[in-house]
C-alpha cells in the first residue's frame, strides 16, 4: 500500500491506496466523495464503463484532484467508483512514478520520474 494525500475542494484526505496496473486512472471508493466535498450528483459526471468484472459506473470529477505520494506532487483524475480502496492508476499515478514490485520481498518500490521523463 502507498501512504497518499489528496486534496479536493474541502478538507484533505490522507489514506493509503494501492497500486493498481489494470486501473487506467486512479479511482476512489464512492463515500470518499463527500470527504474531499465533492457532490457525485452535482459537481461529477456519471459515465458507464467496462471493468474486469463487467459494465459499471464511475463519477467523473472534471477538475481532477491534487494529490501527493512520497513529497512527489501529481494530479489525479477524480474518478469515484464502487472500489473498497483507492487504487491508483496508469494515467497519473504510474505516469508520474517508476514502479517496482518485488515478489521476494513483498514490496513495492517507487521513485517520481525526473521532469524529463527518467
């Protein structure tokens, strides 16, 4: 798990989130919403989607959220979803860090990409 803070419109979140290759963007479970004070019916967009356990349902919060992960600064999509933890995904989270995951040890290893990409 990667220890994460969030800010949305309200308050800051800070929680732990796991990383996530099959996400395309990272997602949050529907309750945490209201925490960031984002309304789902008011300030998102409701799209259908296709996941690996079928068709669902994700709300979209246009903006995108301002999160943090090791002093690394990075926006994510605001994406909120019926998902029991926050995973991160491919089109911020891995976008903006190098990750390693070690079957021996059982950790995962990361480190922010320099701006040039490295």
């Amino acid at each position: 798990m990667v220890p994460l803070a969030v800010q949305g419109p309200g308050e800051p979140l800070t929680d732990y989130a796991l990383a996530d290759t099959g996400a395309d963007s990272t997602a949050f479970p529907l309750d945490r919403a209201v925490e960031l004070g984002i309304s789902l019916e008011n300030d998102c967009v409701k799209e259908q989607v296709t996941t690996a356990n079928g068709v669902g349902t994700q709300f979209v919060y246009k903006p995108g959220l301002a999160a943090m992960v090791e002093e690394t600064q990075f926006g994510v999509t605001g994406v909120f979803t019926d998902t029991p933890v926050i995973v991160l995904g491919q089109q911020d989270f891995f976008a903006r860090f190098h990750a390693t995951f070690c079957s021996q040890t059982e950790t995962l290893i990361i480190r922010p990409y320099d701006d040039d990409g490295s």
